[in-house]
C-alpha cells in the first residue's frame, strides 16, 4: 500500500500515512482539526529504449548544424545602443603577392 504526505493547512504539522488506493483522503488535521492537504513529491523516473535523448532523433548530417548566435540580448543600462558580440570572426589573411613567372622568356 502507498504512503501519503500531508501538512495542516493551520498548524504546519506534518505527517505521513499508509493508505490503499480506495481509501477517501484524510481532510482532517489529528492535532488541531484544521484542513489537511496532500504532499506531492518527486518521484524517480528512468526511461529505457531509444529516442529519450537528443541525440538519438538525430542523423549525423544534423550535427552540423552551427550553434545559435552569442548576440548580448541584457538590456543596457543607461543607453539604447546595441553591442556587437565580442567573438566576431577574424578578418581573413591578405592573399600572397603573385610572384614574376621563373620559365624563360620565348625568344
């Protein structure tokens, strides 16, 4: 038979009892005769078989996909200027100055 949780409504007691599933809830407080609610409490739940985590759902080519954006959305204190993100890309290396061609001139 499953154990319930109460507390008193008016005097804060709290006190546990075994009841069967039939059986009416209590309403009544055993100390002061105030109103009795029922405790609700985490329970544990394990789920077994595939497609409980997120990468299970998932094919490989979805894995690609970049995260999102690392934009500061806190508003601003004191103005309504917009920051730009702070790990902005690097700017790209200048392309190698061409070289004059080594073959021989024909003649």
């Amino acid at each position: 038979m499953p154990r319930y949780e109460y507390i008193c409504k008016s005097c804060s007691y709290n006190f546990e009892v075994q009841q069967s599933f039939s059986d009416d809830p209590l309403t009544v407080c055993e100390k002061c005769g105030g109103e009795l609610r029922k405790v609700f409490g985490n329970i544990g739940i394990t789920f077994k078989g595939s497609g409980f985590y997120k990468t299970d759902s998932r094919s490989s080519s979805a894995s690609t996909v970049p995260p999102t954006s690392n934009i500061d959305t806190t508003p601003a204190a004191s103005s309504d200027t917009v920051k730009p993100a702070n790990d902005a890309p690097a700017p790209a290396a200048p392309a190698p100055a061409a070289s004059p061609s080594t073959t021989p001139a024909a003649s």
